[in-house]
C-alpha cells in the first residue's frame, strides 16, 4: 500500500449507526446510493473503454497482416519484371532510335510488355500504403483511448450529526446494516408510541372511572339531600333568618346548601346542611364557607356562632 493510501485511510472514521438519528442513517443511504450509482457509471466507462481498446487493436492487426500481404505480393510481382528490366544506356539508345521503354516508380526501365506487370505491382504498393495510414491511424486512437484517465468515484462521505462532523469512507458503508438498523430504531418507536397511548387509555379510563364514581357520588348525596329537606324544615319554626346573611328567610322558597361542598366531599346529612336564602345559595356554589364569606365580607365569627346554635357541623 502507497503512502498516500495510508494517509487517505487514516483520516476515515467510524460512523456510530446505532446512536445516529433514523434521519441521519437516511442521508447515509442516500450518499451510499448515490456513490453507487457513479461507481456504476464508472465500471461502464471502464468496459466500454476496454472493449474500444480491443476492437482498435483487433482492427490494426488486421491492418499489419493487411499490410503485410500487399508488401509481399508486390515483391513477387516485382520479381517478374527481371525479364524485362533494360539497363539506362541501352534505355536511352532504344529510346534514341524509337524503341520505346517503359519505367516504374523506383527509376527502372523495362521493356513495353512489363507495363501490364509494372501497374499491377503499383496497385499493390499503393494498397500497402493505405493499409500502412489506416494503421498508423488506428495506432493514434488507441494512444488516445489509453492516454485517457478514468477516475474512480470519491470514496470520502462527511455528515454532520449534532454539532460533529464525521469523514466516513462511503464505499466501505455496509447499506443492509443500516436499513437493519433504522429497522430496528423504528420498531422501537412504534413500540415507545404503543405503550405511551396505552398508557393515555389507561390514565383515560382511570380518570374517567374516577370521574363517574364521584358522579354518582354526587347525585347519590343529592338524592339523600331531598330527604333530608324534609327534616331541614324544622329550621324554619326555630331560625327563620339566613344563617350566612341573617337576612329573613322566605318560607316558601328556601335553598338547601351544602355547608362543606358535595363536589370537595360535603355528605348530606342534617350537620353539613342548612337552609339559606337564594342569593347566598347562589354566590356560593362550590366554594367552601370560609371562602364564601371572606367574598362577600361576612363576620365569619357571627355566621358560625349562628350555625353551631343550629347543630351544624362547622
């Protein structure tokens, strides 16, 4: 391994997939399958090149042997002129005297019968040469075709993840391994999710068990308080006045309260109830006595002074 290899892996780290996020194990995935994808593109560059490379120097043997055969059926036909090959001088004589000569590409002269030979032995050498430029044609796209440098995809991946940012090698990502875990994270929501709306259900239900029992609770000490109305009217005779406002009660509409609130616990019995007028009735409601009068600014001594003398539970 080359030192710049060494350097290049050493400053790879570790992604820690099981405590990245489901979102940041998706962006990982999807770095990985974009680097896969020009990895791809990558090895069909690769091929392609190399079957380019092979049919180019398929075709310049075939050039050479192309080549080849035409050098050497032109020697063979060059041997053929021996016959009919004629010296300068007597060349020149003959000429002199009418006797004509014929001569191929190299200077030779021959007698006029070789010119069929000569032509043919011609054709051939200018065959070899366009063998020999389609060669040499053919050798300058393959210079080219292997000048030409493919460079692998970019194996070095950065994610940022809370405030850190991690350089990982992308080709070495293991993508079932992720997909298993944010299969795995998943399940453990859905499972989180199910138990807290199980929870909810069972707060729910509780709350709402909770509220029917004081329901009834309430409607069953405002059923026994209408029996008890019976034995409050008694009061009336003795103590004709409200107890909270000493103000006089009136006999034929008197309200029934609750001196200690039905919804905080009161119970209807003859202590926790007393006749008091309408308005009072109303400003009370709910509230406990010691509010009540602290709202309205009665003397809380007086209005208890005056519900102890009728046996109230104060």
């Amino acid at each position: 391994m080359s030192r710049g290899k060494r350097w290049a892996d050493s400053k790879y780290q570790k992604l820690p997939l099981e405590v990245l996020s489901i979102d940041a194990l998706n962006r990982v995935l999807a770095m990985r399958s974009e680097y896969d994808l020009l990895f791809q593109q990558y090895q069909a560059r690769r091929a392609q090149i190399g079957a380019e490379k092979k049919s180019l120097q398929t075709a310049i043997s075939a050039a050479t042997q192309q080549m080849n055969d035409q050098a050497s059926q032109a020697q063979q036909v060059f041997a053929q002129l021996a016959p009919f090959q004629v010296g300068i001088v007597a060349a020149v004589g003959k000429w002199l005297f009418s006797d004509p000569t014929v001569r191929d590409g190299g200077g030779r002269y021959y007698r006029p019968e070789a010119q069929p030979i000569i032509a043919r032995c011609d054709m051939l050498w200018k065959r070899r040469h366009e063998f020999y430029d389609l060669q040499q044609s053919l050798g300058q796209k393959l210079h080219n075709l292997e000048s030409k440098r493919e460079y692998e995809p970019r194996r070095e991946a950065k994610l940022r993840y809370q405030s850190q940012t991690f350089v990982f090698d992308i080709g070495a990502i293991d993508s079932e391994r992720i997909e298993r875990v944010i299969e795995k994270k998943l399940n453990k929501v859905e499972l989180e999710s199910a138990r807290e709306q199980d929870k909810r259900q069972r707060v729910q239900t509780k709350l709402g068990q909770t509220r029917a029992k004081a329901a009834a609770y309430e409607n069953q000490q405002r059923e026994l308080a209408k029996s008890v109305r019976t034995a409050l009217r008694r009061q009336l005779k003795d103590n004709p006045c409200c107890p909270y406002c000493n103000l006089e009660l009136s006999s034929k509409y008197p309200h029934a309260d609750h001196i200690h609130p039905v919804v905080k616990g009161g119970l209807s019995t003859i202590g926790n109830m007393v006749f008091v007028c309408q308005s009072c009735n109303i400003a009370k409601g709910t509230l406990t006595l010691r509010t009540f009068l602290k709202d309205m600014g009665y003397a809380e001594a007086e209005v208890y002074e005056r519900l102890e003398r009728m046996g109230k539970d104060v």
